[in-house]
C-alpha cells in the first residue's frame, strides 16, 4: 500500500494500513459487545495508519493479553482470513478433520 501497489477499496481510506490496534474512542448505535477505553485491535478496508480509525464491529478483537498494540496489530489480518477461509467458506465443523500444510504458516499459528 505504501507503494501504491495495493489501492484500497472502494469508499476505503486512501491512508495505507489493513491493521490497527488501540483503544474504542467511539462506539456505532447498537454496538453491545465493545465499551469506550477497550483495548482492540481490528482488521480494517485501509487507513490503518491513521490516529483515528472506523471499522466494522465485526472486525474487532480484543487485545490480547501481553501483547503491545504493536504486537496486537499483527494478529486480525490473520485470524479473520483463516476464520474466513476455513470456516466460512470451507464450512469446517466440530468432528471434522483439516490438514494443515506449513505449521508455520499464518494457519498453522492461529
């Protein structure tokens, strides 16, 4: 992104930055699960690298325990892919059996 190899998508911020980490400043109506002061990070469309960012609810997690929000900047892009492809899409479910190829990969370390 940095770049400009990677452009957001459309109606993302032009600001680079697929991950972010800190604290919710504000909170969208009906959001139950998140409080003002909640340290998260999230997956977001682009702007990452802002002070400020607006995303999803669905594409927050909370910070995980230890981590800097350095740290925690790394984790959502790939828990939400993993989660995506492999029980989203995949539809892997309880009982069933999933062979992981690279333990090392992004995969194999969620």
């Amino acid at each position: 992104q940095r770049k400009g190899a990677y452009p957001p998508p459309p109606g993302a911020s032009d600001l680079p930055g697929l991950e972010a980490s800190g604290e919710v400043a504000a909170l969208g109506d009906d959001i139950s699960r998140w409080r003002i002061g909640d340290r998260v990070c999230a997956l977001t469309p682009g702007g990452g690298y802002a002070e400020y960012v607006k995303v999803h609810a669905g594409s927050v997690l909370p910070l995980p325990a230890g981590f800097t929000h350095t740290e925690a900047a790394a984790v959502p892009e790939n828990y939400f892919t993993v989660w995506h492809n492999v029980f989203e899409r995949g539809a892997l479910k309880k009982g069933e059996t999933l062979l992981v190829h690279g333990g090392s990969s992004g995969i194999g370390t969620t």
